[in-house]
C-alpha cells in the first residue's frame, strides 16, 4: 500500500553543533578546541569572507590563535552562549512540538586535550543535564559525537586524523577510557541516534574543518586527505562495534554532506562526468559506510588523483563487520557536472559548483532545489534500502528585525518548499525516519563564520562581533514550522 505522506512516528526536529552555538570557550573545564581557532573579521568584504571560508589554515593562524585570548575574532568561542542558555531554547524547541533535536557533543568537554587519562566530570555531567532537559521535554536526542572540531592538543601533539593514533583517543584506546566509548558509557542511555560524524565527505572540501589539516605542513596534500578519512573511517565502524556492544539496540548513522549533481548537457560525457562527481563526492563514503568496503572505482579514483594511503593488516574487516544502521545527509543546494571548464559558476555548501540555469540561488549563491532532495532520497534509498534522515535543510539568509518581529516568508517556502517534496518521496516508498531542519536557531555560519547568515525560526540579537542582547526572538517561520509539525507535515500553508 503506498504511503500517502509522513508516517505517525515521523521525526519533526532541529540541528545546530556544539561548535556554531555553545560558546562558553573556556568553561566547564573544557580545553581549546580547533573551531575555536577559526578567525573572522567583520570588516572582511564578501570575496574575503567567501575565500577565507575555505582558505587552509595556516600554521601561522593556527599559532596565534592558540595564544588569542580575545574572542571578537574568533566567533565559535561566544557562538549564541546556548551553554548558559538551554534551557530556554529547548523550552522554545518544545513548544514548537518539535519531536527530536540534534547537536554535537564536544570533544574538548569530554577530554580537554584528547588524550587525558580520565575525562572531565563537568563536561559529562553538562551533557547529561542537556539530553534529561531535551527529554523533559519531549524530545529525543540525535547526538552527533564529531562535528569537525577536536581538542587542539591532539594537532599540535599528534598531527590531528593524518595519525592513526587519533582512532585510539577517539574509539578505541584499552589504556584510556577513549572519547566515544565515554560518551557510550556515561551518557549513552540518554541518546536516541548517534553519528559518530558529521559530513564525514568535509575533508574532502574542506580539510581544515574536516580532518584538521594544515595545508602548508603537508607534502602530498591530497594523499593526507584521504589518509585521514580512512582513519575517520575506521574510527566510524569501531564507534558502530563498540556502541552496539555497550548500548544494546542502539542505531547509529552515517552521514555525508550531499552534493546531488546534474549532467550539464544530455551529452554523454556530461553524463559521465556526473557520475564521476556523484561518486568521488558522495557515494564514496556512504559505500564505504554501509557497503562495508572502498568500492570498485576507489583504485582508479585515487591513481589519476595521485592519492597513496596505507592501510593496515584488519582494517578491512573492521570496515565490513561494522556498517550503519541508517544513513544520514544535509541538503542544502544541487551543482551540475561539466566537462566545460568555462561553465559558469556559483558557491555552494563547502564548495563552489558549475551553475544550474533553471535554478535561484540564496543570498550567498547556493543554488535552491527542492526538487533535487527528492532525487537524493530516491538515490540513496535505491543504493542501499537503508534508513534515511536529514540532519541538515535549511536556508541562509540576512533576517532583518523590526519590533521584534522577523517576516521570513523566504524561509517558510524554502521549508515548505522541501518538505513538500520529502512526502513525495516517501509516496515514493523512500523510508524517511526523520528530518532536523538546520539552524533551528540562529547560530554562527560554519563555512563562512558569519553570524549575519542566519538559519533559525529563532532569531538570536547578536552581531558579527558578538555584541547584542543574546535575546531570542521568534519568526513568522517559528509559527509555520509549529504548524506543520502538529499537522504531521499537511498543513504547509
Ligand atoms: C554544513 C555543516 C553545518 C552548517 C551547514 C551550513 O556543512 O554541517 O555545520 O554549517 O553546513 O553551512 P554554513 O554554516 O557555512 O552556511
């Protein structure tokens, strides 16, 4: 019988990342994490903030930041001060209706410097008030165990995922207690799905954020990107082991950022370019993650990229024996694939693509299409007949207030828009688990570290150096959203 729309169960919720919201940079015994190192300035005009959005941290920033103690410039240390804050936006998230909420534990809370001996208490116990409040409140917890940022011991100390003893301090350390199987241990009970990491595709696009590489320290830059997603790899399927051992029952995702690509023209090799692109930028990593192995294309991948990685005697089973229990992605936008090297182009999430003449763009350049979810969830449900749930859809924009109030009406038919076409795909017969609108709130901007490129149906009174109220206000898209959420995704008016 074909599903006609959102089944009853159908998780309705919000994403933000412990880096983009928590400030709180140096409370709760927490240690300095590397987003914490990213600077911005907001005099930067739109062409430096786009290129320093992807701009390789240098060593030389890197090492300033870490003696920074001013926070003006480095925006991930103030975020929206949701550490101090919580309560009061999950209160808000709750009267939304929303069922499930998604956010990032932050590495440097449960081991400062990632390789400590014992973890910190207060981190701990931060986070088990955090996921009690969301339960209070009816809402389940969608943890995210890595969201880019690591404590930033373990780069200056062990060079970050380009070592494998990063899979040591993240899953598997029998000295240690290590970070996931603390957070298995500790708080797990109180966490519904777990993704070990978020868009585990980002090195790939940017391998600051991704895999904590600095570009100027390595020789053979390409090959220390894939070195380091093997070892995440790993680290993924050993969280997979080790959760399921310790916390029976428990389901955990795999997650890319989803880069759903068009042939430019119906001229074959178009064509092939697209696949080319859907593989090296997508399906390579959720083959990896739910097939259980690098596919077939990998060896040809890697010897015309001129990518060399070592693997070790095993890895090979820990990939197979440990695959995901359902497969996650964020979808913002669409690129095309061409083989013109003229084709016109625009920015994009972690990337800059060729651009797609049928579709608008956000005011940052992200091409919008709705339709292109549908085309993602049909893709990756056919592919592996797993699971699915977006952790990721929302939309960017300048929100301007005026007496309180936001008219997001551009935000209301982005989502409207979306989920519009996510019930098409479940009438398609997709299984659709759930969908955790990104930005719920008002929150710093990963790429660009922009807090003037606001997602939220809450707007947040801070501005790009942190100054402001830190009041919460909400926006006409807070009431739709409400709407829809209590109609099961009918009333979308
Ligand atoms: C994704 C990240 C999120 C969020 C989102 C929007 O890649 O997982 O952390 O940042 O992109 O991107 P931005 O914040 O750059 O607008």
């Amino acid at each position: 019988m074909m599903n006609e729309g959102f089944p009853p169960e159908f998780l309705w919720g919000g994403a933000i990342a412990a880096s983009q919201a928590d400030g709180a940079w140096q409370e709760g015994g927490k240690g300095i994490d590397t987003q914490d190192l990213r600077y911005f300035d907001s005099s930067w005009s739109r062409e430096e903030r786009d290129h320093n959005r992807n701009v390789n941290m240098t060593t030389e920033r890197f090492e300033e930041a870490l003696q920074a103690e001013e926070t003006e410039h480095y925006p991930f240390r103030w975020g929206i001060d949701f550490y101090h804050h919580y309560r009061e936006d999950l209160r808000l998230f709750e009267e939304m209706g929303m069922k499930i909420f998604r956010t990032s534990i932050n590495w440097a809370r449960i081991y400062p410097n990632g390789d400590d001996p014992v973890p910190n208490e207060e981190g701990i116990q931060f986070y088990v008030d955090l996921f009690d409040e969301c339960h209070k409140r009816g809402m389940k917890v969608f943890a995210t165990i890595l969201h880019y940022n690591i404590p930033a011991n373990l780069v200056t100390k062990y060079g970050g995922w380009k070592n494998r003893k990063l899979v040591e301090f993240y899953v598997r350390y029998v000295l240690f207690r290590s970070y996931a199987k603390t957070l298995f241990e500790r708080i797990g009970d109180r966490v519904d799905f777990w993704l070990p990491f978020n868009e585990i595709n980002c090195s790939r696009f940017n391998p600051y954020n991704g895999c904590c590489l600095i570009k100027d320290q390595e020789e053979d830059y390409e090959s220390a990107i894939f070195q380091c997603t093997h070892h995440q790899f790993l680290a993924n399927a050993l969280a997979i082991r080790e959760g399921h051992r310790i916390l029976p029952g428990s389901k955990f995702g795999g997650m890319i950022a989803r880069f759903t690509t068009y042939p430019a023209t119906c001229r074959p090799d178009d064509v092939m370019q697209m696949v080319l692109d859907e593989n090296y930028k997508n399906y390579f990593y959720t083959d990896v993650m739910a097939r259980g192995r690098y596919p077939s294309y990998t060896e040809r991948m890697f010897r015309e990229s001129g990518i060399h990685i070592k693997k070790q005697e095993g890895d090979d089973e820990i990939l197979a024996e440990n695959t995901v229990d359902f497969l996650s992605f964020s979808y913002y936008m669409s690129t095309v694939a061409s083989t013109d090297p003229n084709h016109e182009k625009t920015s994009g999430n972690l990337v800059t693509g060729n651009k797609n003449p049928y579709l608008k763009t956000s005011d940052w350049g992200w091409q919008i299409d709705p339709v292109g979810l549908r085309i993602s969830l049909n893709d990756m449900y056919d592919r592996y007949q797993l699971p699915l749930f977006i952790a990721e859809n929302g939309l960017g924009a300048k929100d301007v207030i005026e007496n309180g109030e936001i008219h997001d009406n551009y935000r209301i038919d982005y989502m409207r828009a979306h989920i519009e076409q996510m019930k098409e795909a479940i009438r398609d017969g997709v299984d659709l688990l759930g969908y955790t609108m990104w930005g719920i709130i008002d929150i710093v901007s990963c790429g660009t570290i922009e807090m003037s490129k606001r997602y939220g149906v809450v707007y947040v009174d801070r501005d790009e150096k942190g100054k402001g109220t830190n009041r919460r206000y909400k926006k006409d898209s807070y009431y739709w959203y409400k709407k829809c959420i209590e109609s099961n995704g009918e009333d979308l008016e």
